[in-house]
C-alpha cells in the first residue's frame, strides 16, 4: 500500500494494520517523516491500493489503548521483518493515524 499526501507528492509505500473496522498507519521516521507532516497539514490523503485509489481523511489517534492495539497488530503482522521494531517505539506510536474514507 502506497500513500499520497497530495497530489504534488509521489506517493510512499507505508505499513498499515486494521483494529477493528478501522485501517491505521504510521510515520516510520516519527514527527520528521515527509508524508506524515503532509498529510497532517492537510487532513486527507490519497491510498493506492493495487489499482485503486482511495481518498481518505486522516485522523490522530489519542486513545493510549487503541495505540496499544494498533501495536499489536503491527506485531503480528510484519513480525517477519527487522523494521517492525522501529514500529513500535513510542515516538513512532505518536504518529498513529486513522484512515477514514472520504
């Protein structure tokens, strides 16, 4: 999955976990990653998904226990690779999104 911030921006390939009904992602660079900074500014962002392109709103997520569980997932789900650590941290956390379709 590719996410673009805006439509002058090339999209970036991200991690995403579903909890719930509801798909989430993260900034691996934290608060300095291009693509976050953008999508905050603007509150919406374009994902491409295989063929399709999906318009989404992008909403911070505050919960601490819902970012628990979006830890878990990404645990689960990409425990195969190295990075999946860098994931976890808690300044990467911070940067949890919920991805609502616009």
């Amino acid at each position: 999955m590719r996410i673009e911030p805006d439509s002058t921006r090339t999209p970036v390939t991200i991690w995403a976990v579903s909890v719930g009904r509801n798909v989430y992602v993260r900034s691996y660079l934290a608060r300095k990653g291009g693509w976050y900074r953008a999508v905050l500014e603007n509150g919406r962002a374009i994902l491409h998904v295989g063929r399709s392109r999906v318009h989404v709103r992008v909403v911070p997520e505050k919960s601490p226990s819902i970012i628990e569980r979006v830890s878990g997932a990404y645990r689960r789900k990409y425990q195969r690779y190295q990075e999946t650590e860098a994931m976890l941290k808690p300044s990467v956390a911070r940067t949890t999104l919920r991805l609502v379709p616009d």
